[in-house]
C-alpha cells in the first residue's frame, strides 16, 4: 500500500496515510500566549481539522498521547479535553511530562486515528 503525506516539510509531514490509519505529527499551539486551557483548545482545534482533511475525526482516534511541559497543567487539560473528546468514544491515552521543543510550549499532542 502506498503511504499518502499531506503537508510536507522539510523537517516532517502533518499528516501520513498508510492502510486507512491516519498519523498526525505533534500539534502545538501557534499563540503561545495563551494558558493551558487555551493551548490546549487550540491544539484539539488544529487536531479536528488535519483529521477532516484526511477523511477521518476525533471519535476514530485509536490513541492519543499528549505531552505537557509541566504536569501541574493536567487538570487544567484535563477540563478542556473532557469537553472536546467524543462522548462513548474516549481513545486509549498517555500524557506524560516532557520539556517541549520551545518554552513557550505548554502541550503537544500527537495522534493516530482510523479513516472512516
């Protein structure tokens, strides 16, 4: 089977395609402004529209793993990814503390899902 990538850079791809499994790359936050709750809003935001383009949404996720740059922020995700995550449809999930590739970083989220 052929390995379909969408948006590729030179550094990495958003978005791989191989036998209707979709891998999305870390999704960070663009306004590193915000808190945890609005990084973490945006994320799920940029997460939503990769997975539509690539014929997929949040409840076909088979598992998530999120990254927090410091796990006093868990609860304060936790909140918002609560309201985001399809009802019946909570993915098998890590979340782990890590030091993020800018400091300004509060989440990454990475993200593996089922074509529809």
């Amino acid at each position: 089977m052929d390995i379909q990538r969408l948006h590729v850079g030179k550094t990495l791809s958003e978005i791989a395609i191989h036998n209707g499994t979709v891998y999305l790359a870390g999704q960070v936050a663009e306004d590193l402004t915000q808190n945890i709750a609005g990084q973490t809003r945006e994320v799920l935001g940029h997460v939503d529209r990769l997975l539509a383009e690539a014929g997929s949404d949040k409840s076909r996720i088979l598992m998530c793993q999120i990254f927090l740059a410091d796990m006093q922020d868990f609860s304060g995700m936790n909140a918002v990814w609560n309201e985001w995550v399809a009802d019946g449809n909570s993915p098998p999930r890590a979340t782990v503390e890590a030091k993020l590739g800018k400091p300004e970083w509060l989440i990454e989220v990475v993200v593996t899902a089922a074509q529809r």
